[in-house]
C-alpha cells in the first residue's frame, strides 16, 4: 500500500518544530549568517534546547527514537528555517550511524546519552587527498599497547570544534586498500586532536566546518567500532542511508525559497498586474513547486524504505541528488523572481541561494551520485 498520510504523532512534531523553527533558528540564523566569524556553538545550543540534535538515539539512551521518515520531516522543517542548522543535525546523524550499525553496547552506552544530551558530533571522512574517492585515506591507525595511535589530518568536517565526539576514518595499512580502512570513536577533547582551521564558507555559515589534525592521538582498542577492515563497509552504509536527509535538507531549503518567491510575486507589480499574473512567472513557480513535491516523495521513499530495512542505495543517491538540485533550481529562480531584491544580503534568499549550492557537494557530488544509481541499475 502507497500511503502519504502522516500520523497524528507526526503531524504534531512537524508543527512544533515548524514553530521553533520559524521563531527562534530563523532569526539566529539571519544573525550567525551575516557575522564575519559566526559562533560555531550558538545554533548548536539552541537546536539542543529544543531537543532537535538527537533525532535518532534510541529511548533507552535518552533520545526519542524517532524513525527516518520522521527525521526526514523533522530536518525539513529545520532546513526551511536554516539548512545550516539542519546540517549540524544531519552531521550528528552521520556520525551516530556507525555506532548503531556496529556498535557495541558498552560504546552506544558512552556516547549516545552525549547526543541525547544535546551534544552534538562529527563525521570525519574526507581528507586533503580524498574527496569523492573516500577510498583512498592516508590518515593511519597504528596498533599500539591499549589501542591505537591515529595520525592525519581530516577536512571539512561539519562540527568540528564542538563536535562531543568524532567517527574518524583510519587506515591501519594503506597497502590493503579498502580493507584496511576502520572507523574510531575518538572525544571531541582528545589529547593531539587540533582543528587547524575553520573554513569561512559561501552558505551554510551557521555550521562550521574545519580541518581537523591528528596528532598522535590516542584511541583505546574499546574505541575501534566494528570488527577490524570493515571500516569502509561502515562508512559506505553510513553515507548511503545518510544522502536521503540531505535531500531532505534540499526540500526545507527550496520551500522556504518557494514561499518568498510567492509572496513576493503576489506583491510586486510591474506592467499594471502583479508578476505572479505574468505566465513567464506562474509557469516558473509551477515548475519551482513541482519539483519540491517530487523531491519530497523521493526523500519519503528512500527513508521507507530505510524503515522497512529494504534495499535504500539508489533510493537514497537519487533522493539527494533531485532534492540538491532541485533546491539550486528553486533557490536560483527565487533570486531572479525577486530581482534586484534578492541579490541583497539583507533577503533571506541570497542566503538561501548560497546554502544550495553546498547541497550538490557535501555527502558525495552530483557526479557521485550519478555513478551510485547508475551501479545500481
Ligand atoms: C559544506 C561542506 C560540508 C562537508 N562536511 C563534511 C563532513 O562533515 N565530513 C566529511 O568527511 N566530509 C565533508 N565534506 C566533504 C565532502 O564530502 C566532499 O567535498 C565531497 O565528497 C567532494 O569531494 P572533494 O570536495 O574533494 O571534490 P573532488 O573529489 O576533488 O571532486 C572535484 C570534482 O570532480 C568530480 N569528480 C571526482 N571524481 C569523479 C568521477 N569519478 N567521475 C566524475 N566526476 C568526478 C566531482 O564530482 C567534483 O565535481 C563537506 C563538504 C562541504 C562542501
């Protein structure tokens, strides 16, 4: 049965965080957005106020446990306030996914209260040289009395800095390839865990993003998760079930751009008539709101499919690559819609513009998902 309704549970959550959203992320974000050097740990405190960093953390560790089709609708709701601060939640997720995959008791026991706690963490793949190849890490993982010593550098890590925890990925023995690859626990407090730099980026200002150096730091062996060489099963998992929040992300995003392109076409008149009565401009918003709708049932499938523990990977891939570009088609017309007010930082769509395009780039390029779906076929 195809069912599009949601549930009363649902539907009460979505207008809670669609409150909070619109009252207290908007107006920081509108803040943190326009600052030279935006505080990394504002949006995170305000999002862990309201309980919205630990979507997934099962009850028994304090969190709400919430299924994915309900953290889609949650992220989407954050994301048409603020897809920066949909972003530090959706990195959180990324992170924990190892640990509820493979981890062990002992290891969720430590780390999930953290996030149901409020805390938040990163997922620490990328490096200088490993970007869409996410295969080939030069960080090292090297067995030491206890554990492990773990040396490199990571890039563009969302959260860093504030991130409770890091998932790190290792490499115990570059000759092995892939098989030598493992994922570590390691505390955002971590002796010889530096970040090195905090990117100033085009949109998504209100995350941070950094390099982080690792050096010499050490993991107990209790901080390896999973069994040895599996590390790039895991990651693989984490990012396949992960693209579809982006995609999520793309359709919060894209609505709110949809809805100020609206009100603002409804207003603005030129040529005697407001724009929205020109067909150049109705056919454009047509075309803008169609894609949304699409995105979203995309987004819907892929996490149902998540929950009924079906096969997800190209649901997922073509979930987030429809939802990232719809969201710079909506975000982009949003813009010219508005004309010259909207090439101004004080409309919200210049920000929403610029937050797009990171959509097509973080959690694999438009390219990479391309190559996922088309394995799949
Ligand atoms: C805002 C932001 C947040 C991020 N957060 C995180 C994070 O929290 N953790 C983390 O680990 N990483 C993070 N990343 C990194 C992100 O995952 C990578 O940027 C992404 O995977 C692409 O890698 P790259 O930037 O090195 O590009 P490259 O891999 O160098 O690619 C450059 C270009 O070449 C194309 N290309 C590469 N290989 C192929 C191919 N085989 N076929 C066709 N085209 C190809 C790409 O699509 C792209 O257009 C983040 C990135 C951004 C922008």
């Amino acid at each position: 049965m195809i069912a599009f309704e949601l549930t009363p549970v649902q539907e009460e959550l979505r207008a809670r965080v669609r409150t909070v959203a619109r009252d207290v992320i908007a107006p920081l974000a509108r803040e943190l957005d326009a600052a030279p050097t935006p505080d990394p740990r504002r949006m995170p405190e305000v999002l862990a106020a309201h309980g919205l960093t630990c979507l997934l953390v099962p009850e028994e560790f304090g969190g709400p446990g919430y299924d994915n089709v309900t953290a889609a609708l949650v992220l989407e709701e954050i994301a048409a306030a603020c897809a920066g601060a949909a972003s530090i939640v959706a990195a959180t997720m990324h992170a924990m996914a190892p640990l509820l995959i493979a981890g062990t008791n002992a290891q969720r026991a430590h780390y999930l209260p953290l996030l149901a706690r409020g805390g938040v963490a990163g997922f620490a793949l990328s490096e200088p040289r490993a970007g869409s190849d996410a295969g080939a890490l030069a960080t090292s993982a090297r067995p030491t009395e206890g554990g492990y010593i773990l040396e490199g550098q990571k890039s563009f890590v969302f959260n860093a800095g504030v991130a409770g925890f890091y998932t790190v990925f290792a490499t115990s023995d570059p000759r092995k390839g892939k098989a030598g690859i493992n994922a570590y626990l390691v505390p955002g407090d971590a002796r010889g865990l530096e970040v090195s730099e905090v990117h100033d980026k085009l949109g998504l200002r209100t995350s941070t993003t950094g390099e982080l150096l690792l050096d010499r730091v050490f993991v107990a062996a209790d901080g390896l998760i999973g069994h040895p060489g599996t590390g790039y099963l895991l990651l693989t998992q984490t990012l396949d079930w992960g693209r579809a929040f982006f995609g999520a992300i793309g359709v919060g995003l894209a609505r709110a751009a949809l809805e100020a392109a609206l009100a603002h076409a409804r207003r603005r008149e030129q040529f005697g008539r407001p724009i929205i009565k020109h067909q150049g401009v109705s056919f454009l918003l047509a075309d803008m709101a169609t894609r949304i709708d699409a995105a979203r049932l995309l987004v819907w499938r892929a996490c149902r499919l998540m929950d009924r523990e079906e096969d997800f990977t190209a649901a997922s891939s073509m979930a987030k690559l429809f939802a990232s570009e719809a969201a710079r088609y909506v975000c982009g017309n949003a813009v010219l819609i508005l004309g010259r007010e909207g090439y101004v930082r004080r409309n919200p769509v210049e920000k929403y513009y610029r937050d797009a395009k990171a959509l097509e780039i973080v959690e694999g390029t438009s390219q990479i998902q391309r190559m996922i779906i088309a394995s799949q076929l």
